[in-house]
C-alpha cells in the first residue's frame, strides 16, 4: 500500500513542479513583454521626447470616428485608411498578448474583470505618460482598443484551453 502511495504522491509532486515550471514560464513571458511594449512605446527611436506631435485626444472614439469621416471624403484618401487600420490593428494585437499571459496566470472565471481591469490601467498608465512625458499622443481610443486587445487575448487564451492546445493550466 505504500508503495503505491509513493508512486502517486511522486506523481502528483512532479505534476506540481510541471506546472509551477510553466507558470514561472509564463511570469517571464509577461515582464519580457512589458519591457517590449515600453520599449516600443518611449524608447523607440523614432519617438522623440519633449516633440508634440498632435493634442490630446480626450474622447473616446472621437479621433476614430474623425479618421472614418476624413479618409471617407475621397477614395484617394487610401494612405488615411491604411494609417488607420494600422493604428486599429496594431493597438488591438499590441495588448492581446497581455490578456492571454495574464488568464494564463489567474484561476478561472472571477479573474476575467481582474484581467481586463489591469489590462485598462496599464494602458491608462501608458497613455498618461505619453501625455506628461511628451512622447507620442495622448489618445483615449487607444485605451479602449488596448482593452479590447486584452479581452481577446483572454478569449484566445480560454478557447485554447477548452480544445487542451494550452500548456499552462490554472492551477496553482
């Protein structure tokens, strides 16, 4: 009897190291993309401090909806569309990745406001020291879309879990 209860506590020790591997796994990939979308943001070299490139923009959507209005006027307006689907895109893919990293490390259902709440301030956080710093363009688009980003990192994260295609589980 014992022996049997050995092998399966010996099972289930090495089944925890597993996933403590994998959760420690998943804290690196989370700081290295921290440190990349700060990166990417302030130091960048095509950012200059101190430069303003345009105002605030306060209201959300509004610079979105000013794009569609203004690249709408005329179809020769292609490189307005094509900067603002990259803006679009680009500001939903960027924060993706924090959504799915940060499901990764909670445990279950409850933690999807958690997610989406610190995914909101971290993006908040970027955008007012774009604005304090001079770096870049305070926009509140950028916010909502980043947010948006990190719930469909979420959504990825728990579709990827139900098929068992993830590797880190939720357990502690």
């Amino acid at each position: 009897m014992s022996v049997v209860l050995n092998k399966k506590s010996e099972r289930e020790i090495k089944e925890r190291m597993a996933i403590r591997l994998k959760r420690s796994t998943v804290i690196i990939l989370l700081v290295v993309y921290i440190l990349a979308v700060i990166y990417v943001v302030f130091l960048d070299p095509t950012r200059v401090a101190g430069e303003r490139y345009a105002e605030p923009r306060w209201m959300p959507l509004k610079s979105t909806y000013d794009f569609i209005i203004e690249a709408g006027k005329s179809v020769r307006y292609i490189r307005y569309w094509a900067f603002f689907l990259l803006n679009l895109i680009g500001n939903v893919i960027m924060f993706m990745p924090l959504g799915f990293l940060l499901e990764a490390l909670s445990a279950g259902a409850a933690n999807k406001i958690r997610v989406i709440t610190i995914a909101f301030f971290f993006s908040l956080s970027i955008e007012l020291l774009q604005l304090v710093l001079m770096i870049g363009v305070y926009d509140a688009d950028d916010i909502v879309l980043n947010t948006l980003g990190a719930w469909l990192g979420l959504c990825m994260y728990r579709k990827m879990a139900k098929k068992n295609v993830i590797l880190v589980h939720n357990n502690s």
